[in-house]
C-alpha cells in the first residue's frame, strides 16, 4: 500500500523473447524509445538521445489521439510536455539509469526521478528486463507513474508477447 511518505521504489520486470540488444536500443536509440515510449494514446519525440554515460534525452511526450487530447485539455495541461533527463549509469547491454528532471509540475519544486533498468538472461532466449522507478513526490503521481509506466510497457508485450516473468512491486 503506498502512502504520503515514499520510502521504497516500483519495480516492473518482464521477460521479453528477444535479443539483449534490441531490448538495449529500445532505450538508447530514437527509434527505439519512440516505437514504445510514453503511455497507452501518448508518444514520445526525440530531439536528443546521446547514448553514453553522461549523455543526454530531450524528448516530448504528446497526447496522440483525440481522447488524450481532450483529457489532458479537460485538466487544462499542456498537451505537448517537454521532457529531459541523463544517463547517469550506462553499462552497454547490462544495466541503465535515466534521471529525468521533473520540473513541468505545477505548484511543485523541480525535483530528479531515476529509472535503472537491469538486462538479465532469463534462459530460452529470453530476456528479463527489470526497471525500477524512484518514487515520485507524493502518493498520488507515483500512483499515476505506476499506471503510465505499466501501460507503455503493454506496447512492448504486444509487440514480444506476454508471459514468462512479469510483476509489479512497491
């Protein structure tokens, strides 16, 4: 159960039919985070992805289709949100973390989020990919970052099948 005071982080792990490497590229290429990223009716466009140590994401992520466009203009935000963030680990095929600068949030101190996603052989040609997201700043947006995450990765078990290791945590 999560409450106000965050204290532990959401790990997602799925267990994909496919190579180490494609499973790397959908994090470090254009093409690759804008084929899956961004939740269920959004997309992602990459102006910058620098994939090293230190390098760079600048993307935005876009309401795509008219029911996501009317929701977000119902909460009166922005339908286009500018995105940026660093890869502060980068070891190739094994291990990354994306540190996003959340600073497009009302009433809210700019603050850093992490993503680390850990590639691990999970035998029969499969790959197990366990991405743990920091908690956000209250309950609610972590709640809102679990739903968000959770559905962009339906985009990629469609895309290589359900099954074998999948789970969610808090």
């Amino acid at each position: 159960m999560m409450t106000d005071t965050m204290e532990s982080s959401l790990v997602v792990e799925r267990a994909y039919a496919a190579d180490v490497e494609e499973l790397w590229a959908l994090w470090t290429t254009k093409d690759g985070f804008e084929s899956w990223w961004g939740p269920e009716q959004f997309r992602a466009e990459i102006h910058t992805i620098e994939a090293r140590l230190g390098g760079t994401v600048h993307y935005d992520m876009i309401a795509d289709t008219p029911e996501a466009i009317a929701a977000m203009q119902g909460m009166n935000a922005p339908t286009t949100q500018p995105c940026r963030g660093v890869f502060s680990e980068f070891a190739p095929h094994r291990r990354l973390v994306l540190t996003q600068l959340i600073d497009f949030l009302p009433g809210v101190t700019p603050y850093e989020s992490r993503i680390a996603v850990d590639f691990l052989p999970a035998g029969d040609g499969r790959v197990r990919m366990v991405v743990t997201l920091s908690q956000m700043h209250d309950a609610a947006t972590s709640a809102m970052q679990r739903e968000g995450f959770t559905s962009q990765l339906g985009k990629l078990d469609r895309r290589y099948g359900k099954g074998g290791v999948q789970g969610a945590s808090a």
